[in-house]
DNA sequence: ACACAGCCACTTGGCAACAAGTTAGGATGA
DNA sequence: TCATCCTAACTTGTTGCCAAGTGGCTGTGT
C-alpha cells in the first residue's frame, strides 16, 4: 500500500496530499493517512499541519565492523569520526536474573548499571549499557560521576588484557526514553548486541554489555 | 505510551478495550487505539471486532549462527529443526548496478535472481534470493525449476570449493509480496545480510546472495 | 423445565464533519 | 502605487457518532 514511497526522491520533497493520495489510489483518506503515518514512525517523514508531509534528508550510514576486536571508540575514531560519550546515568538496579547469573553475581550482591550515549558528528547513535558488579569494582558507586571509558577505569583496577565472550545479536524498538535519547521514532529499530567482557589474564567476567544501535544509521559489517 | 504491554503477559491472554485503556490513561480513544495498531502492526497481538485483543503466542527463537561457513541448511538440520526450502521464483532482472557490478557483469549481459523461502516447522522463516549471471551458468533458463540447492547446482557445473566474501548486515521492513510470503506485519524488521560466494580455487564470483530474515524468529550469534 | 427469540451492553471498525494551521490572492483604502 | 487586511482554498489534526460483530441476559411460549 505504502509503494509509493519506494520511488524515493530525495531531500525536502512535498509528498502528495492526503485527500490525492485517497483519490490516486482510490482509498479512504484515513487508509492513505494510516500508511503516511507508518512511514513517519519509521522516520522516513515529517509531517506539519497546514502545509504538508515532507521526506527527511537521508543521513548517511556509518559503516562498522561488528565483530572486531578493537573498540567502538577506536574504530570512530580511526574512521574520521567526530565521536562523543556522555555519561547517562549509573545506578544500582533490581535482579535480573540473566545479568547476575552472567556476572556470577548472587541476588543479595548489587549490579551497576553504566548507561552511556554515543554521539557521532551531534547525533546521537547508540546506547552503550554496560553491567558491572559491585563486589568486583567496590569504589564504583563513588566513581559513577567520573567515568568515560570502562576501559580505562578497568585498567585503572589492574586489568590489562581483555577478551570477549559469545555475541548475540537481536532486534527491538525503542522505549519513550530511549527514543528521546536517540532523537527516533517510535518504529526505528533497534540493533542490540549483547556480550561480556572477560580479563584474558584471569578468565574473570568483568561487565556484561548491551549496546543498542540506531539501525538506519549504519551498515554493518559482520565479516568473519 | 505503549508501556503497558511490557509488562509481557503469555499466550492468548484478552486485552484491556480501548475505552478501558483510554481511561485509565487519561488519553482520548484514538490514542489507545494508536497504540495497540502499533503493537497489531509489529505482529504482537491480533484484534477480533466485536470480542477484543488478544496476545499472540510467542513463537520460540531460533539461534543462528550468521558469521559460520556452513551452509543454512546444514545449520538447521544439524540443530534437528525441519527445513523445507521451496523455490517461489526465477527471473531475469532488470539492470541494477550494484548486483551488476558485484557479478562482474555489464549492462548488456543478463542476470537471473533466484528466490527461495525458507520454511522451518511449517513457519516460513527467511527468503533467499541469488543473483546468478547467465554468462557463468548459461543452462539456469532451463533448470530453473529443477533448483533446490544452489551448492549442488554449482557442484554440479564443476566448482567444488567455496569461500564467502564481505558479509554485509543491515535492517529493512518488508513488501507487502514479503509480508504475504514470511505470514508477517508490515512493521515486522527484516534482517539482511549480503555477500558474495566465491569459488575458492578460481577466485571467480559465483552468486551474490540477499537474504531476509525474520528478525524475530532468531537470535543471531555473530561470534568471531 | 426447557428452547428460543429478542434485546442490550460491550467490543472493534469506519466515516464524516469539524478544528486548526498555512498560503496565496484579491479587495480595500490611504 | 503600495501596504494591509480579509477571505478562500488548501493542508494536517481531532473529535464524535454510528456501523458491525459478539456474547450474555431475560422474557415468553410450549
């Protein structure tokens, strides 16, 4: 129904109106607003009242190695990119069983929750979730304010050499929160990719991550 | 808005109606009704008019190895699901340059997609679509309906070896000829995944190969 | 006591009229 | 001639009412 789209102009282009759209296609003007309506929650257009929809810019996607090893960081940066991580929040949180089995945790220890947002050339594109546990870290409720990289803070604690555990990959959208933290709509989805942190040296889980990328904002490439 | 339904009740348990939601949120019928056609679009629920909504029964996930040399048909079988593949077209296309090029084709030359579907358990789960150039496989008019494994077709023209080239992942939402085919939403994300397949003794590009997955019929391991 | 028809309350689905915002053009007046 | 205001014709946004489908309850006749 929505095939009209798929000629895809460019720029600010003025989409047809609702009332031609219905008589074009002969549907009922609320079938011809419902499906401009699943392309506006997909983020493809705005819509203003009075004057029209209109087709947003296409912004580039940023290509990225999924399955390397260096870090996001380092790859942006190599890349050319103008990156920035702002600290979100870093808060105790309640048991979920997933996280505390992967971190060896008992429901009595306390898990941190160090929730970043990365933001390439000023617009956001992806939250870096990461849970670490406070019986491994102990001064990490004191810290919380001054963390940028969990790198560098692992290393401060005596950490040198990293390895990475099984990664799973899966689809979601976004909740109000993190849409706002995203600048997306509603139906953009969401790449989440989930895996741990583990001392080489040791075989210790140091954190749990869940990232959750922008999936029109890259192309990813997951190359053995 | 739509928090409600987080709270992930199971089976085909019966919704609140919308005048219900409406009040209890404070918010007009429209809106509620807004937000159960995204949760009916994503494929979570289904409505009956006259009775109400209900929950579909979540549909077990399938854990897929996206980065593995072996072939999907040996991965499903090997994790004892049911696969059928089943041959839905094969067309000469149109000039694209990308898959064109990809083949090392020019515009004069024709270029065949072969589209199949993957069904496990009776679900149709992925299409898989090759690109095939007449000028490596000048008899693929003729067998056209006779393919069932792209490997054994191949084999059978004297490549025994392969390799895979880039793999490239991206996020798309489905044609309504997608939604009819995979039995999903419009609002259902597609996980693509690209590359080519490459004669390892000759270097020769064999098929580019377009894959649509179900994003949430697999949790993708994208382990190194 | 039981069968059945009709009615009512509830559900989702759909539509039509209205509201609100924008723009362009023409009438009006200095 | 030019500035200003008003109106009309568009756009999207919102509201309310009615249609259609379902199930349960009740009254009525046998």
């Amino acid at each position: 129904m929505e095939k009209i789209e798929s000629k895809q102009f460019s720029a600010g282009t003025k989409l047809p109106s609702e009332n031609e759209l219905a008589n074009r296609y002969g549907v009922t003007r609320m079938t011809a607003r419902a499906a401009l309506s699943k392309l506006e929650e997909r983020g493809y257009i705005y819509s203003k009242q009075g004057k029209g929809r209109f087709l947003k810019e296409e912004s580039m996607q940023i290509q990225l190695h999924l399955t390397g090893k260096v870090s996001f960081t380092e790859k942006m940066e190599q890349a050319g990119y103008d990156l920035e991580t702002r600290l979100i929040s870093c808060e105790k949180i309640g048991f979920e069983e997933k996280v505390y089995k992967l971190l060896n945790c008992e429901p009595i220890d306390h898990v941190y929750k160090v929730s970043r947002i990365r933001i390439i050339d000023g617009q956001p594109m992806a939250i870096h979730n990461s849970f670490v546990s406070e019986k491994m870290f102990p001064d990490i409720e004191k810290e919380r304010t001054g963390i940028s990289s969990m790198f560098a803070y692992y290393r401060k604690h005596g950490h040198t050499e990293f390895a990475s555990s099984k990664t799973m990959l899966g689809i979601s959208f976004p909740t109000s929160k993190e849409q706002q933290l995203l600048h997306c709509q509603s139906m953009v989805p969401l790449i989440i990719v989930e895996n741990d942190c583990i001392d080489a040296a040791t075989g210790e889980v140091l954190e749990h991550t869940r990232i959750l990328y922008r999936s029109d904002k890259f192309k990813y490439d997951i190359t053995m």
